[in-house]
C-alpha cells in the first residue's frame, strides 16, 4: 500500500498533522518509535507542569494561615506526586490514540530510515508514501565531560521519574528547564544550585524579567552562579570556575540541562536527498524540504523549538502535503516558563528594541497594586509593555507574576490584531482580576495609570 501521507514521528507537530492531512481526506500512517506524544507529553511539557501543580498545592497549603485556614501535619509524598504525573501522562497518551484511531490513521511502531524520496523502512516493514511529513523532534545535547550516567547525573528525563527527594540538586544550565526544575524543587525544600555559563538566567527573557526571578529564586534559597562553567564532573561534585576562581559543589543528583538539538540520526536524508541548513533540516515558508513532496517540521526543522509552535507548523505541512496553500506565520510567538511565579512574553525585549533602534515608551504595573493578587496572596512581579512611539501598537509584553502564562495570550490576540495602547485602554476587563494588569501597564505607558500613584 502507498499512503498518501506519511508522518515520521508521533509528537505533538507530527500526531497533529496527521489529524489534520485525515480531516482533508487523506490516507495517514504515522511512525513512532516510541510513545506517542513526544517528549512533550513524556518528558516535557505535561509531566513536568504536573509535577509543578503538586508543587503549587504544596506552597499553598504552606502558606494556608494567611488564608485564616490552620493545617497541621502535612507532608509531601513524592512517589505519589510521581505517580499522578504517570497517570495524567497514560491518560492523555491514550486520548492521542483514540483520536488517530477514529480517523483510521495506522500508527506504525518502530525506527524509519529513508530508503529513498519516497519510501521509508520501518523495521522490516516496507512503508511507500506520496507525501511525507518528519517530525522527528529533538534530544538532550551532550558535551563531553558533563556525560550523564541516568543515576547520579541525570537528564530531565530521568528527574521526572525518581522516586524520591534528593536532599540537594545541582542544575547545569539556566535557561527554561533548569530554571523551572530549580523552582519546582526549591518549593519542595530540596537545596538547588544552578550554574549558568552566560551572565544571566533566562537568556531570551526580557532583562528585567530574568533579573526579578534571579531575586525570587535566591530569596528561596536557591544558590545562582551566573557566567560560570563546570569544568568537570568526578561522582557528585562538579568543579567550576567563575571570575577565575574555582570553586566546587557536591550534590545528591546532577541535572545536565543544557540545551536540545534537532534529532534526525538515523533517519537516512542522504537517500533522500535531503540538505540541512545551520543543523537543521532545510525547509521554505511552506515547511516543505528541498525534496518536493518531503515536509519537515517542530523540532526538527524549527528554530522555535517549543511544542505549540510544532503544532501550528504540523498543521500548515499537513494541509499543503494536501494540496492547500498555507504559510506559517510566526511573527506573533508567546513563550512561557512555568516557574513560581510563571514568567511569559510576547514580542521584542527591550535590548531587541533598542538593538533595532525602536522609539518605545515602557509601562509597568505591579502585581502588588492588584486586588486580584492579594486576595491570592500572590503579588511578586509585574507587566511591562514595551509600546511604539510611532503607532502606538505593543511592541513587546513581558510578565513575571501569578498566572502569567494565560495572561500573556490576551498580549499575543492584541498584537497579532495590531491593537494599540489606546484602543487597549477602552476595552473593558473583569474586576478584580489579573488580567486587567494589562490594561492597568497599557495605560501606564502613557503615564495614566489609574491604580498607581502620579508618574512624572
């Protein structure tokens, strides 16, 4: 049989596209060599924010008194936090396949390998296609002498699996998912250490976000050493150098998180023809590779290597290896790092704006100023807005605070729309609620904000 779609990979840009190539009709199969959902639903995404929900209950209950609630006795069981987590991950796991099973798409299970520009072996099964999407993701990246064993230095494959509270964890890597692994357990009482080799946390957030969360997390306890670097790794003590002094840090677990690169080893592009470009499979605005027909996207192809963003660009491959004429936008891109509290953005951080010479005005309401956040007894941070002289449209929107990563979607509709700072102002929000934060930063910029004091 020749399918008129195959698609290589079945995480969340390659189950999705082969959702959407069976709704416009066509004949799907879809290989995975290992669960479906990818790393997002595995080992990514969905693990790790249930682990961060059993973390927030955790602070909560902490915190109770302040609510005029007394809570005495309680503790955490991590092997029951474990657990949760492998249940809502099997649960939503099997929902992916049901949904491919009621649009009769074959799931194929194993490892392909191109055997040409339009065949692929899977196994010992011979898989002919018209079309072809790669969605093969990404993998942990290696640097030699910080090697990790699965044991004692672990990825963040292995810390969402362990059984047990290690007493003290040392994080290589600043960047998203050491520093939400670093507010996670850092909650939960374990001593966190993170080592960063550049000069800040949180290299792509905005400079005032990254520095915020550096103060919440070392008023948490956790120990920051920003543009340092281990030099080597002997049993649990990693050895660094920071400023020209070496220093060492012994912990119970190590997490290597440095950083992903495209995955793509053995799938055999050569027999395809298929050209990398900057280590990534080369694509055009369609996603569509340089073998007409041979579709790559997410991970794979991506620089925006964030799940949702290999959903979208699924979806556009899908629909052109169908004969439509989609192009993926990705202008308008919010991120988020699901930290307490959750950081999120969209558009340009202030060193963008000024590297690209932008004349812009920057408003900032604090969540102290909030009703909303004090009745949660959550008012660490705020949102900026970065927004145009010229237009007057947000150039970039920027939250370190309580529910940032819903908040910033509003942000993201507004730009994508071109809204401007004014228009913002007349649109009315709920009270008391977070988002109207926004609103409040919105009308700062302009230096009207009404629940702040006189800005001159």
């Amino acid at each position: 049989m020749t399918y008129d779609l195959l698609v290589i990979g079945g995480g969340p840009a390659g189950y999705i596209a082969a959702i959407r190539a069976a709704q416009l009709g066509a004949k799907v199969a879809l290989i995975e060599k290992e669960e479906l959902g990818g790393t997002c639903l595995n080992h990514g995404c969905i693990p790790t924010k249930a682990l961060l929900a059993s973390a927030d209950v955790y602070h909560k209950i902490a915190g109770a008194k302040s609510f005029g609630i007394t809570v005495d006795g309680f503790s955490i069981d991590f092997s029951a936090v474990i657990d949760r987590k492998d249940r809502i991950v099997n649960r939503l796991r099997l929902g992916i396949g049901s949904i491919l099973k009621s649009y009769n798409i074959e799931v194929i299970k194993g490892t392909a390998s191109f055997t040409g520009g339009s065949s692929v072996m899977a196994g010992d099964r011979f898989i002919a296609f018209k079309k072809c999407i790669i969605a093969t993701g990404s993998v942990s990246v290696n640097i030699p002498g910080l090697e990790t064993n699965g044991k004692d230095i672990i990825t963040s494959t292995e810390i969402l699996n362990m059984k047990t509270l290690p007493a003290s964890l040392l994080i290589i890597g600043g960047g998203v998912i050491g520093i939400e692994f670093a507010s996670l357990f850092s909650c939960l009482g374990v001593k966190v250490t993170v080592v960063e080799a550049l000069n800040k946390i949180l290299p792509f957030e905005d400079q005032e976000i990254a520095a915020s969360m550096s103060a919440l997390l070392t008023k948490k306890g956790v120990e920051l050493h920003t543009g340092a670097k281990v030099l080597k790794i002997t049993g649990t003590t990693a050895e660094i150098e920071k400023e020209g002094k070496k220093f060492s840090v012994t912990a119970d677990k190590i997490l290597v998180s440095i950083g992903r690169k495209p995955n793509y080893e053995g799938l055999g592009l050569e027999k395809a023809g298929l050209a990398l470009e900057k280590n990534r499979l080369k694509v055009n605005e369609k996603l569509e590779t340089n073998v007409r027909g041979i579709y790559a996207v997410g991970d794979a192809a991506s620089k925006y290597m964030l799940a949702y963003v290999a959903s979208a660009e699924g979806i556009v491959a899908a629909e052109n290896a169908c004969g439509k004429d989609s192009k993926i936008d990705h202008k308008i891109i919010p991120t988020c790092v699901f930290t307490s509290p959750e950081i999120a953005h969209v558009g340009l951080t202030e060193a963008e704006a000024k590297e690209k010479g932008l004349k812009y005005r920057v408003g900032k309401f604090p969540f102290a100023a909030s009703g909303r956040a004090h009745i949660l007894n959550e008012t660490d941070g705020f949102i900026k807005v970065l927004v145009d002289e010229t237009t007057d449209g947000f150039l970039g929107v920027h939250i370190i605070g309580p529910e940032a990563t819903e908040i910033i979607h509003s942000a993201s509709i507004a730009m994508k729309l071109e809204t401007t700072t004014k228009e913002m102002e007349r649109i009315i929000f709920n009270h008391p609620t977070l988002s109207e934060g926004l609103m409040e930063a919105a009308h700062d910029a302009h230096k009207e904000a009404i629940d702040l004091p006189k800005r001159v």
